[in-house]
C-alpha cells in the first residue's frame, strides 16, 4: 500500500533494496529500469507490498533514489514501464509514480505547510533538551530499542542501509505516533535524515496523513496481523496502539493557492548552469540545450548520495559543453566568476518546497545584487499535473490517462 506510504511514493530503493547500491548516476538509473521493468506489471501489482527483509526487497523498482533527483525522469520510467507492459497491466506502478508528483503538487500549493513543520520541529526538540524522559523515549525509538519486534528492525535497518520498503515506512510511523506517542515531527525529521531517497514533500505528507493531520478523520493504525502477514511471518508484534488518537491541535488543512511561477531564461543570453539535486539530468532536455552555457557550477547536496549524484550530473554537463567554465560549489567567489565571464543569467531546474529551494531563496538574492537574475526549468510534466493536486490524490488519478497523452517534452 505504497501509495500513502512515509518517504517517496514509488516504491522506494536504497541501499539495502536487493541491489548492491541504490542508482545515483543516470547510467546506473537507466540500467535499473531496464531490468525491472518487465517486472513492472501484475507482479508488481501482486507483490509490491511484501517486506522480505533487508537485501531483499526484489518486487520494487529501486528507482526512487534516482528519481527523487531527477537522475531520470518520471516520464521516462513511465514510458519503459507501458512499452513492456501497455497502459492497463501496468496501472498499479504508473499510479505510484504519480503519487510522488500528487505530494509535491499539494505541498507547492501549500507552503506553509512545509514552514509549519519546521517550526513545530524546533519545538519538539527544544522539548527534548528539557524532558529527560521524552529524550530517552526518542532515542530508544530511533535507535531500535522500543521492545517491539518489527519497529526496531526496521530502525536498525534505516540507520545502516538508508532504506526501508515502502509498507514499511507506514507502520513505522503509525507505531511511532500512536504505540510510543512521539511526535510525528520528530519521526518525520528522522527519517528523512536517514533515508537515501528522502523526499521532503512525500516524506512530510506521509507523516501528516498517517497521523491524521492531510485527510480529515482519516488516521491510519498499524495491525499486528498484517505485520506478521506481509513480513511472511517474521514479525509479530505485541502490545501496539488499538485507538489512532488524533493529534490535540485542531486539524487545519490551508486552502490551496497559486504554485509559485518559475523565473524562466532567456535564449540568447550567456548562462550560467547551476545543478542542484531537484534535477540532475537538464542536459537531456531540449529547452536547456538550446541556451547558451558559458560556465556550470552546483549547489552542494545534503548527503553522501547527493554528492554522488552531483558528480554524475557535472560530469555530464561538462560533456554536453565542453567549452563552458566549471566553476565547483557555488558561492560568492563563483557569482563574481560568472560575471566576470559576461554570464547574464544564472539557469536551474525549479526547485519545488523543501531544503533546496529554501537555500535558493537567499542565493536569489545575492546573485541579483550581481546583476544575475536566478531563473528556472520548470518541466513539462510538473506544469500539467499539479493543477489536479489541489484536493485529493483521486482528482489527479482520473487525468493520468490525459497527462500521460499529451505530446511534446514530458520530460
């Protein structure tokens, strides 16, 4: 039941998902489609939710730690998947893939929920720091020593391979919520510190609606029967919550408002190409290739995986122009760089609500006063499906059969 599951929304790989590494360069990425996607049909349908075991997660994509950075895009697993399979046989995964877009859709549209959380966040770790025993309740959650079986293996399994299978991820956080009463804040800061694939909307999100906070009335409880079914009996945990206590604060879910527009280049104009790990793969499109790109410098990522991924993608920009200026890491010393080489526009993919996009917010704005205007690639795909994330995930799962037709760049 992956499809309102804590992290990312397509069956989430990493680390431990059966595979070596999980795909952080775009070679790696498209090679993994390749192999999984004759599995990507009515196995897929049938066993996605099963949770083998660290190592062994084999009826999942593995794909998510690449598409969360755009290593590869959604359009272009998509069309894999449907070639093999044709549209129907394969609507279980296609529909995952659009959950992913269905988070960043809803929370584009409402950003202060993004600033709620990490508001509520410093305040749940305030509290930490003065209350000696919620501090050592936390600690033995997080680091796997609550007593019940299932939820401490999974926590060990998170810290030492960066991943946990989707299902998982939800009875990890109802556990969390409703069994050790930790603040879902918390939880969610956690995970995706630890996640290799963390996606701030889908993971936020998924938190909120497992603990009842994205769909009024609607919490969801984790059953110690099912555990014990779709872990094939490995687990059978005793004692866990039989009541989904709703959170005290009133649930308050903001009225949608307008995405916030991209700053689109201007052709013509020497560029400046910044990589960030929203979008690792803009030497593909078409919109990028026609821009004139003097120099190439990125924004260094948050983690190990980003790194990677970062690499991969400059090693690809600077084959796709070998003439422009790598400049490394951005910073003051790479903006004046990039005017002193008659750079007149600084080009990015649009970074939607999260960690990144809060750090381009200030980065705007010193590069103005460099007389270098921050602009952004807003792809295709985003443009047309997040008007139908306003409400819930349903709205955007009866166009998919429309989004998935239109012509041009979906990239």
């Amino acid at each position: 039941m992956s499809s309102r599951t804590t992290g990312a929304s397509v069956d989430n790989a990493t680390l431990g998902s059966g595979h070596t590494s999980p795909p952080l360069t775009r070679a790696a990425a498209l090679a993994r489609l390749q192999d999984f996607a004759p599995r990507a049909g009515m196995e897929y349908a049938r066993l996605r939710n099963l949770d083998m075991g660290p190592g062994r997660h084999k009826h999942v994509s593995s794909l998510s730690p690449a598409l969360r950075r755009r290593l590869i895009s959604e359009r272009e697993v998509v069309s894999a998947v449907v070639s093999e399979h044709g549209p129907g046989a394969s609507d279980k995964f296609i529909s995952e893939v659009f959950w992913r877009t269905y988070w960043k859709g809803w929370l584009e549209q409402r950003p202060s929920v993004w600033t709620g959380y990490l508001k509520a966040l410093a305040h749940e770790k305030q509290r930490l720091n003065h209350d000696s025993g919620r501090m050592t309740r936390f600690s033995q959650a997080a680091n796997g020593r609550s007593g019940i079986d299932c939820f401490d293996a999974w926590a060990t399994e998170l810290q030492e391979t960066g991943y946990l299978h989707n299902w998982a991820r939800m009875q990890f956080s109802s556990i969390w919520i409703f069994t050790l009463g930790l603040p879902w804040e918390l939880g969610a800061a956690h995970m995706f510190a630890h996640l290799v694939d963390a996606d701030p909307a889908a993971n936020t999100l998924s938190w909120r609606w497992v603990a009842g906070l994205h769909t009024k009335g609607k919490a969801y409880l984790a059953d110690g029967e099912r555990i014990r079914a779709m872990t094939q009996g490995r687990f059978s945990p005793q004692g866990l919550a039989r009541r989904a206590l709703l959170p005290a604060e009133s649930i308050d879910i903001p009225a949608p408002s307008t995405p916030r527009p991209a700053a689109l280049p201007k052709k013509g104009v020497s560029s400046l190409l910044l990589l960030t790990a929203e979008d690792l793969s803009l030497e593909t499109l078409p919109q990028i290739d026609s821009l004139s790109i003097d120099a190439i410098a990125l924004l260094p990522g948050d983690s190990e995986a980003d790194g990677i991924a970062l690499a991969d993608a400059l090693a690809r920009a600077r084959q796709k122009w070998p003439d422009a200026q790598v400049l490394g890491a951005f910073g003051a010393h790479e903006l004046r760089s990039a005017r002193d080489l008659r750079c007149r526009q600084i080009v990015t993919g649009f970074a939607p609500v999260g960690p990144i996009a809060d750090r381009l917010i200030a980065l705007r704005v010193d590069a103005e006063r460099e007389g270098l205007p921050l602009t952004e690639h807003q792809r295709v795909w985003d443009v047309e499906a997040w008007p139908y994330c306003r409400k819930g995930f349903f709205t955007l799962k009866e166009k998919i059969p429309m989004l998935m037709s239109l012509s041009g760049d979906q990239r």
